[in-house]
C-alpha cells in the first residue's frame, strides 16, 4: 500500500531553489567563492564559540582545557576574519583546498601501493586518483584564480543537480510506506 504525499511541493520549492543559487554561482563565481568564505567564516566563528563554552564547563573535570579555550579563541578570530573580510580572505581558502586536495592525493597515493603489497588487482586506481588528487591541488595552489573558478563550478554543479533530484522527488507524488517494525518476543 502507497500514501499519498501532502508536502510533495516542498521537495519542488526546495529544488528549485537550489537551481537558482546554482545559476547565480554559474554567473558569478567569483562573488560566489566571497560568499563561501563568509560562510565558511560564521561556521567556524560558531565553532569557536562552542569550543570556548565547552572547555569553561569541563574546566573542573578536564586538565587540559585549556587547549581547547585557545583553539576556541583562534576559530572566533578566524572566523571573524572570514566573515568581515571575505574579499580578502578568499584567496587564503582557495590555497587550504588546494593544500588539503594535494594532502589527500599524496595520502591516497601512499594507500594504493599498500594495497599493491596486499595483491588488490585495482590498487592503481587509488594511484591514478591520488596522483590527479595532487595535480589538481597543484593548479589551485599556483594558480588560484582557476582553483576559484574551478571550487565554484564544483559548488554549482553541485547545487544543480541537488536541485535536480529534489524537484524529481516533488514530481513523485506518493511514497513507499514506512516498514512497520517487527516484534521481538521474550
């Protein structure tokens, strides 16, 4: 037996949305990476703030605590940065994406010869992906315009198929019931 779905335009509403900020990042990428950063900044000024909280209440119980309250004051300056200063900034994320993307090519690359030594027949596709993972990091660390432009794209594609699925999902008007749990006996 199938229900009928009341909220089916919400999934529509939300899809389209998401199709919209992608054509606006489309148009834009570079406003859009702005945008980014400043988000990124109030994320990370929130988590210094929960950090700051978390390590005042276990002060008592917890004797390093201390590490905590720094990294909580660090993240707020960080995140405050990024947030009023995005234009600035931007650049200085753009270069932690490609630092990080270079750090999981050469850590993937080191994975796949390990599986090499454990005889996996695929092992070199870890390498192929490690050693693009790298290139990739390259080309947005020494040229951080492209890597921009490029983080953006991802972003609105991203958002556009998102959007896509959701707005397929809204067009799907009933769905499968919730399967009834089974009774465990005693």
């Amino acid at each position: 037996m199938k229900f009928k779905r009341k909220n089916w335009w919400m999934y529509l509403l939300r899809g389209v949305l998401f199709i919209v900020v992608a054509v606006l990042v489309f148009r834009n990428p570079l406003a859009s990476i702005v945008g980014l950063t400043a988000t990124i900044g109030l994320l990370t000024f929130f988590t210094g703030l929960v950090f700051i909280i978390g390590s005042i209440t276990v002060r008592k119980f917890y004797n390093k605590w201390g590490w905590t309250l720094v990294l909580g004051i660090l993240d707020i300056l960080l995140g405050a940065m990024l947030m009023f200063y995005p234009g600035m900034t931007a650049p200085l994320l753009v270069m932690f994406i490609g630092s990080w993307t270079v750090a999981i090519g050469i850590m993937e690359s080191g994975l796949s010869f390990g599986l090499k030594k454990l005889k996996f027949k695929k092992w070199w596709v870890l390498l192929v992906m490690g050693l693009l993972s790298i290139l990739f990091g390259g080309i947005i660390i020494f040229r951080p315009l492209v890597g921009a432009l490029s983080v953006t794209m991802f972003m609105g594609m991203q958002f556009l198929l998102y959007g896509s699925y959701l707005i397929a999902k809204g067009f799907q008007k009933e769905e499968a019931p919730t399967p009834t749990p089974i009774p465990i006996e005693d």
